[in-house]
C-alpha cells in the first residue's frame, strides 16, 4: 500500500526538530509498505536531501523514504502574515501533488491547520481514504492565547478545523483534550484514534558522549529546556525563577534554554539586562546531540503559557525526549502530563505563574541528587511501558492503513 503523508515541517533526526513523521513513515516501510513524504523546508531542520532545488522542489530517497521538499523556507521568526503565506502556499501546491501522485491513502498532520486542504479535496473528488492527525486543537489555542483575534480569520479556520474533521475516514489525536476537542465537533469517537507522541528509545539508549556547554560545571544542577522560545512556550517563568534563584545566591543552579524561536532575542536581552548569569542560552541541536545532551541533565523543563487550552490539547515533544533519557521532569501548568508527573513520581508539578515554587523545586533537586535520580529511573520505566515510539507506531500504522477499508462508509 502506498502512503501519501503531508507534513510541513517534517525533519529527520539529522536535523533539529521533532522526529514523528520520519518515525512513523519508517514503521510503514517496515511493515512492507511505500511512503511519499511531502513537506517545506524548516529552520534548522533537516530532511535528509541536499540537492539543488528545480522549480521550487527536490525530491530523493531519505533512508527508504520518498521525500518531495518544497523551497518553502519556514521560521517561527516570521511574522504571523508571511507564516500565513508560507502555510497556504504549501498548502496549494500539497493540492496539485494530491491529485497527481498515486496512493491508497492521503495522510496529513498538523500544524498548520491548513494542511487537511489536500486530504479534503482528494476525499470528495478522487474518492480517496483520508486520515488527518491532529497535534494541536486550531482556531481553540490560537484564540485562547489572543494570537488571532479577527473574527472573520476565526470563523474561516473553525470552518476549516470542521471540514477537516467531517471530510476524513479517520482521525488522530495526540492528546486526551485533543479526542475530546475533535469529538466536541460532532465526529463519532469510533473514528477517532489516541496516539500521543512517543520516545525514541533507541535514541536514547545508544551509548553517547554526555556533554554540558560552556558555562556550565559539572558540579551544577542543570536544568533544560529543549525546544522552540515562542510566544507559546512562556519562558518568562523560566527567567522568572532564575531571578528568584539569584536573589537566594543559588549561582550552582543553571538554566540552559536550548532552541530558537520569535521571543530567543528578548529573552537573551533581559537575561543581559537583570544580569541573569544562571541561564544559558544554545543553539538548536540534532536528536543524536540532543541524547548526548540528556546525558548529562539533571531536570528537563517542561514550560508553556498558563493558558486552560494548553492542559489537555497538548502533547510536547520535549517531554517524551525527557523520560525516554531518564531525565526527570519540572512541569509548571496543570492537566494531562502533570497529573502523570504527580501519579508517576517522576518528577515535579508547580503551579503557574509562581516562580518561587519554580524555584523550590530546582532547589529541591539540587539538594536531594539521589531522589532526583529515583525520579529519572521512575521516568524512564513509564516512557517504556506507555510510550515506546515502537509500539505506538505499530498501533498508528494499524489506524492509518485501514482507513482503506473504512472509506467505503459513510462518514458522519
């Protein structure tokens, strides 16, 4: 069977990013069957091909994948217009692809929300079975967080987050609030899948150097954060609990806050500005040095804006690379993932928008190494009985594929 998979942001774990797609396209291989991968190209990321662009496209094999890369340069940098334009230019030419390649499904994730514009249209007119995943809940988290507040601009992506929704075979949802949130829009729950991100365990298993970057001693309690600095991510609090650790003189604490993003800048210049010497800023780095990375974490930060939408309708990256290195984890927002880490012991659990709390529990850490531990030990046990990448992907591959047997019913 022959798979056609949209993701706009797909990257390999040559590249920095996160490694779903490339993941769960290698699991179709595995299981005998062909994937077309199409997809922009993103900063810092990397999607196995190097060769020159030809009208706007390269295509090659990428460890048996068949990749289409569209020159569409993205950056979470760019502002909200021309990241608008970029999706709906992929989106378009994703269009032409739909209706010239041949598949037996067309598969799309999310983000952006524009990506189902293919898969609805190949579903009503070439009759082809479509599967939308779902990462995040669009227009709900955007007009939650006040991004987009035009109501015309809302109500055109709510007609697009329904049509996406009723025009699929089948659905994925990578979090509880996201099921639930798919449902809400009246799809019957029997189309809808749970498939969280997963850990690459093997990534993480493989023997690697640990490393720590300039600035901070082996002796430190090092705390990190690995993922993109948006509006989004909140790392306010995070500089927030630095200043309270200052203040204490905690100066063997350090912060590393590892990735790129629109808000790195200001982030970099109040840190200069409050002499915030405890945190470090890094570049983004490959999975394979990110591994190197955990090794030598004590605590992995998991931060987001304290926004309701975000308790359930999430499913971050970083958390899963996180317990899939034994790293335990400092979560400061409610919902899913801190009820686990409470459930789990694995880690710890403070309120939002309370940077002393944020900071008691680094202090914690620092003071406690062998709890810590037992926290990472905890946290690697519940990444391999929950959320090995290899059983979830044999679990996603089963919903996707069959989504050939289930087009020929009707969709409610």
């Amino acid at each position: 069977m022959k798979i056609l998979y949209f993701h706009q942001h797909f990257v390999t774990p040559y590249g920095a990013g996160a490694i779903r797609s490339y993941a769960m396209a290698r699991e179709l291989l595995a299981q005998g069957h062909q994937v077309t991968m199409v997809c922009g190209s993103m900063q810092g990321g990397d999607t196995g091909l190097s060769g020159p662009f030809v009208g706007g496209i390269r295509r090659g094999l990428v460890d048996g994948i068949d990749v289409i890369e569209l020159g569409l340069a993205y950056s979470n940098n760019d502002g909200l217009f021309k990241r608008s334009a970029t999706f709906l230019k992929f989106s378009l030419r994703s269009v032409v692809l739909a209706f010239n390649e041949h598949y037996d499904v067309l598969f799309a994730t999310t983000t952006p929300l524009t990506a189902g514009i293919p898969g609805i249209l190949a579903r009503w007119l070439r009759g082809r079975p479509f599967v939308f995943e779902v990462r995040d809940l669009w227009p709900e988290l955007p007009r939650a967080m006040g991004v987009i507040r035009n109501p015309i601009v809302l109500a055109l992506m709510g007609g697009l987050e329904w049509l996406s929704y009723r025009s699929a075979h089948r659905l994925v949802g990578l979090s509880p609030g996201i099921v639930d949130g798919i449902a809400h829009r009246g799809v019957a729950r029997n189309r809808i899948a749970l498939v969280p991100n997963g850990c690459d365990l093997d990534i993480f298993d493989v023997s690697v150097e640990p490393w720590r970057p300039e600035g901070i001693a082996s002796a430190d309690l090092m705390a990190v954060f690995a993922g993109t600095h948006g509006v989004a991510n909140g790392l306010g609090a995070v500089l927030d609990a630095a200043a309270v650790l200052k203040s204490r003189g905690r100066a063997d604490i350090k912060i590393l806050l590892i990735g790129q993003g629109k808000l790195k800048p200001a982030l970099q210049e109040r840190a200069i500005r409050e002499e915030l010497n405890n945190v470090v800023f890094h570049d983004s780095v490959s999975k394979t040095r990110l591994a190197g990375l955990m090794a030598s974490t004590d605590i992995g930060l998991q931060v987001l804006e304290n926004v309701p939408a975000f308790y359930y309708g999430t499913s971050p990256n970083k958390f899963f690379d996180y317990i899939a290195a034994g790293v335990p984890v400092l979560n400061n927002y409610p919902g899913w993932l801190a009820s686990m880490i409470e459930a789990r012991e694995c880690g710890f659990a403070v309120p939002p928008a309370d940077p002393a709390a944020f900071a008691d529990a680094l202090e914690s850490a620092a003071q406690d190494k062998e709890s810590l531990k037992a926290m990472g030990d905890r946290a690697r046990a519940l990444a391999e009985e929950e959320f090995s990448r290899a059983r979830l992907s044999k679990s996603w591959v089963e919903w996707v594929v069959g989504a050939v047997g289930s087009s020929s019913k009707s969709v409610n």
